[in-house]
C-alpha cells in the first residue's frame, strides 16, 4: 500500500499543548512532602533558616505543580490564531503579523529551545515545561497549521 499525503487537501484540526498531568501531581506530592518536612522540622525544635526555606519550597514546588495542571491547555492553536493562557487568563494571536519561532539559546554550557510567539506588541515566550513538547517541533507544527494568506 502506497501512502497518501493528505496535508494539503484536508484542514488541520485544532491543536493543543500543556504541562503533562503527570508532572503537576508529581509537583503537588513533592510539595507535600516538603511541607511534611517543614512540620516535622517545625515540631522537634529543629526550627531557624532550614525551616523557612522548606516553606518557601513548599510554595514554589505547589505554585509550579497547582498552576500546571490548572493552566490547561496553555497553547491552542486553530483557524482564528494561536491562544495562549496564562494565570490570569487567555490572549489569542490572530495569524495574520504573528511572527513564530524556536530560539536555541545556550547558557552556562546547555542549550535550550524557546518557542516564541511575536505579534508586534508583545513577545510570548514558551518552553517544554509550558507545552509538553520540544518548542522546535511545536514551531514546525504550528507553521504547517497557519493559513496559506497569513504566511
């Protein structure tokens, strides 16, 4: 059987990107761990500095855990644009000026990948923890889902 490409004559449907579940509740976990460990460290007397940089990481760890499974998803892309949600809610970027990319930037001997999101006003920056994916193939992909009219 010969494949078909089927790319050019049949839509994209819409596409979503976010933080796995997986790793939000693994964050949510660890969080109560630490603040397990902040309780007992609370409780034998063993208070002082340890006990309030356990309870700032306690905070970190349930922000970062609370807001990835909260903020879903955080990338959609469709006809209209690409949307983009964030905490204090969602922004959606017409196609038609909107500048898609993946930035390689390397820092302290590691490379990154950012997917960047650029419609004149405003630079909208993404990385695998926000999209569940590499940025670059993110990039790719939401370039094949733009309208022929707004490349």
């Amino acid at each position: 059987m010969k494949p078909v490409d089927n790319a050019a004559s049949e839509p994209i449907g819409p596409r979503q990107w976010t933080t796995p579940a997986a790793t939000g509740v693994g964050l949510l976990i660890g969080a109560a761990a630490l603040a397990a460990a902040a309780g007992w460290a609370l409780r034998t007397d063993a208070g002082g500095p340890g006990v309030l940089l356990l309870i700032l990481a306690t905070l970190g760890v349930a922000w970062f855990g609370g807001t990835g499974l909260a903020v879903r998803p955080r990338l959609l892309a469709d006809d209209a644009g690409v949307t983009v949600r964030g905490v204090v809610g969602a922004r959606t970027l017409p196609w038609d000026g909107l500048r898609v990319s993946a930035r390689r930037t390397r820092h302290l001997g590691r490379e990154s990948v950012a997917l960047e999101l650029d419609d004149g006003h405003r630079l909208t920056v993404l990385g695998r923890w926000e999209l569940g994916a590499p940025p670059s193939a993110v990039a790719d992909e939401l370039e094949a889902m733009r309208p022929a009219r707004g490349r």
